[in-house]
C-alpha cells in the first residue's frame, strides 16, 4: 500500500485519456457498445460516465471542501447522466471532450498549490458524511483505475463462448 501523493495520483490521472484512446479508438461498434448483458455499461457508457466526472464531480467538489468545508454538503452526483449527456456523441467525441476535460483539470489542480493542511480539509458528501480531500483525489484515480478495468471486462466477455477452457486461467472472464 502506497499513501496519497499528489504528484504520483496526477501521473496516473493524466494518462487516463492516453490508455482509453488507445484500447478503444478505431475499434468497431461491436466492441464499443456490447456490454456484459442486461443493464449494464458498455465501453461508450463507461466513457461517458468519466467524461461527466470530470465536468461534475472532482474539481467542483474539491472547490466546496477548499472554499467551504463543512458548510455546504456536495450536490448528489448522478451516475446514470451520460445516458443523456452521450446522445449524439461519438467515442471519439467523447474521448476528446474527456482528454480536454481532464487536461484542464489537472491545470487546475496543480494551480490550487495544495499542501498537507488542505488534503485534511472535510467536506460533506451526500451519502458518507465528512470526507477529505484527500479521500477524494485518492477515490478519483481508484476510480479512473476501476473503470479501465471495467472496460477490459467487459471486452474480455465478449469472447467468454469462444475461449474454450483457457477460461479456469482467465479471471476476468468469471468475474
């Protein structure tokens, strides 16, 4: 286990746009919008999902907990709002609106010349209660991290029929 650096949390936020354009651009629809049955996300929804984080979450709430603390609780994020945000977009739109989007929040983040005070700083989360700061930088690369997997799960499952019994070897495919 590695404690919270901001430097080393910034190096993996800032390849983020850099891993999805590579594993997702150029492929066909069929990788993109399959997902693993039912109701759940397929790689267009997850970057969807990322790419509304970054207009609506880590950046503004950061803001709340520097400029406010306690005072304010977050607004509640909505996990469900790429369905409506994507319409009409392509993955390469939306690939290129989260690269800018994270660009820019990165920019801000090294611009806030944040110290050791400001990462024990609490704001109010909707459903936790008191968070810090530092929580959420930390939650925002877990995050970036779960949802990369994410995307190479649910890809990894689109061959579960056709792998034969390589799949006891493959623990992505029973996850």
């Amino acid at each position: 286990m590695i404690n919270f650096n901001l430097k080393e949390a910034i190096g993996i936020l800032g390849r983020t746009p850099a891993v999805l354009i590579s594993l997702l651009s150029g492929l066909s629809p069929t990788w993109i919008y399959n997902n693993e049955g039912g109701e759940s996300w397929n790689p267009f929804d997850i970057v969807g999902h990322l790419t509304h984080g970054e207009k609506m979450d880590w950046i503004p709430r950061s803001k709340i907990i520097l400029e406010n603390g306690e005072k304010n609780t977050f607004e509640p994020f909505d996990r469900f709002a790429q369905f409506k945000d994507s319409k009409g977009k392509t993955l390469n739109d939306l690939l290129e609106e989260f690269t800018k989007l994270r660009k820019s929040n990165i920019d801000v983040l090294n611009k806030l010349n944040l110290d050791e005070n400001d990462f024990n700083k609490k704001g109010i989360h909707p459903e936790f209660g008191k968070v810090t700061l530092k929580q959420l930088f930390s939650t925002w690369v877990a995050h970036d991290l779960s949802h990369i997997r994410q995307i190479a799960r649910v890809m990894a499952k689109q061959y579960k029929n056709e792998i034969g019994p390589w799949g006891i070897y493959l623990p992505v495919i029973n996850e």
